[in-house]
C-alpha cells in the first residue's frame, strides 16, 4: 500500500506447513488477495503492533494472534478516528484507488483468536519464528526474529527513517529497554527488516 506518506511494509514469513503475515497494512488494499497470489498456506495474522497503518486487513483473515495487553484489546475494536487521520491530505503519496472512499474509511473489528507473550514461538514448518516483546512505540509492540537464518523483523521498533515516539501510548523508557534488547542480538543477526 503505496499511498500512506510512511509507507506501510508487511511481511508474509513462510515455512513448510504454515505461513505468518507480519501486519496486513491500512486495509485500502486486498491484503488477502495479494497473500492468496504468494502462497496456498494456512495464514497466521500477527501484527508488530496495533496502530491503524499495520492492522487495517486483520479482519480478512480466520486466525489473528494478538499481544496479551489492553493497548492490542481496544484496538481490535476497530477505529474511525484515529483511521482518519492516517489518510489526511498530508499522509497521502500520490492517489489513493478509484474505488476507495476516504470518507467513510475505518480499521473494521477484528477477532483475536490467541493471545501470545515474550518468548513465545511459532512453528511454521521447519521455521522457528521467537516473539520479542519490545514495547515502547506501543505497549504491544513486538519484533519477531528467525534465528536460524539471523532474520530480525522489528516492525515500528526499529527502521531506517524518524521513528515516532510522542502519543500518548509511547513509553519512551520501554522504548530504551526494547533497543538495548535487540542491539543484544546483533552478533546474531544478519538482517534488520523494519517496517
């Protein structure tokens, strides 16, 4: 999805028996569609954090696993407001989709079929993907890491531009805590893939 001025990056992980879609995006896009095209793999939703730009297709998929905190509850919820906001006139590249209204866009509700912790793993089939918590950007935001290949993905935690780090859901202690976390990591990675 091109048009928000951040851009919003997804990733589609997958293994033998399973594949893990790494947030769905603004939801302007046929996510599902896109991810039918890549692979006939059951799809597994996890978002490295709940804020509208990386959860706006959850509500296409069967089975959404979601952060244990109140921060990932509400959102699930859906938003219109906070959705608005995301396409203002200044957080638009280029034109949106001629079928696409603007005026009545909204994250729509999602179902939270698991909730998952710190250190929890998911096995796609022959693919081991570790959950890290590193909240700080978002209470629930987490990284993802493949450590068998040194694959990082660390979603709004970190990435190559402005990090932003000023509603009121931001913990800029946590944040600090989370950095030192994955900067740990470093001698075994080999790839940071940030959102």
């Amino acid at each position: 999805e091109p048009h928000q001025s951040e851009e919003t990056i997804g990733y589609l992980i997958t293994g033998t028996t399973r594949a893990l879609l790494f947030d769905t995006g603004m939801g302007i896009s046929d996510i599902k569609k896109v991810t039918a095209e890549l692979t006939t793999l059951p799809i597994t939703v996890l978002n490295s954090h709940t804020h509208d730009d990386h959860v706006g297709g959850n509500w296409e998929f069967e089975t959404v696993y979601g952060m244990d905190t109140d921060f990932t509850r509400a959102n699930a919820k859906g938003s219109r407001e906070d959705a608005q906001a995301e396409i203002a006139p200044d957080q638009i590249c280029g034109a949106l989709p001629k079928d696409f209204d603007p005026k009545s866009y909204a994250t729509r509700p999602w179902k939270i079929t698991k909730y998952i912790h710190d250190g929890e793993k998911i096995e796609l089939g022959g693919r081991t993907i570790e959950v890290i918590a590193t909240p700080g950007h978002t209470p629930d935001a987490i990284s993802l890491f493949d450590r068998a290949n040194g694959l990082l993905f660390t979603g709004d935690t970190y990435y190559p531009a402005p990090i932003w780090l000023f509603r009121p859901e931001t913990d800029l202690n946590a944040y600090a805590g989370s950095i030192r976390r994955l900067a740990a990591l470093a001698p075994q990675v080999k790839l940071v893939l940030g959102a």
